[in-house]
C-alpha cells in the first residue's frame, strides 16, 4: 500500500465517521461488519480499505500506524488490540477518532 492510498484509506474512514450519527461505540472483537451506518472505528477502517484496495488487511502500514498512534496518544485506552481497545474505551469520543486519524494522514504527508 502506497502512501496516496494509506491517505485515501484514512480520509474515507473520516467520511464514513463524519458525525455521531454514523459513529457507534459497541464493538466486539472480531465483530461482523455491516455495510450500512452507523460504523465502529474498526469497521469504518475495514470498509475503507476494501473500498481504497479491494480488500482487507489488518496488518498493512497504515493499521500499524493506526497502532503506534493510539499508544503514543492514548496509552491508558489500549490493550493488546489497539484499535479494538482504543474504539471501545469508555472515555474514546468520535474527536479522539478524528485526531488519531488527522494524526496518521499528517504523519504520512510529512
């Protein structure tokens, strides 16, 4: 995955989560994904990359980024599946969801 796709990935996640409405908080690890709203973060990434690339692949460059992210930003809301753990903590809000993914497109651009 190439860096203009790690962008549109994340931009189209952003799309897919641009309001509470299309935002839900209930996540279960290795939960099936609908293809309607509202989206988990998890799910919301997973339609994404399907969308960019034609599938899925929970351990591509822009996942791991994802990752390296939340720990550095929100250590106290993982657990050894980051993005799983970070989207279901309590306190994680939809801004924290756009600011880990606000902070991934800059980390790629620069």
């Amino acid at each position: 995955m190439n860096d203009q796709q790690q962008i549109e990935v994340l931009e189209f996640t952003m799309a897919l989560l641009k309001d509470e409405s299309q935002y839900k908080k209930d996540t279960t690890f290795e939960e099936v994904c609908n293809n309607t709203p509202p989206y988990t973060f998890s799910c919301a990434l997973r339609a994404a990359h399907i969308h960019v690339t034609g599938n899925y692949d929970n351990r591509s460059q822009v996942m791991n980024l994802l990752r390296i992210i939340i720990y550095w930003n929100y250590f106290w809301r993982t657990g050894i599946h980051p993005i799983y753990s970070f989207g279901k903590h309590k306190k994680t809000t939809l801004a924290d969801v756009h600011n880990v993914i606000n902070i991934a497109i800059n980390r790629i651009k620069n």
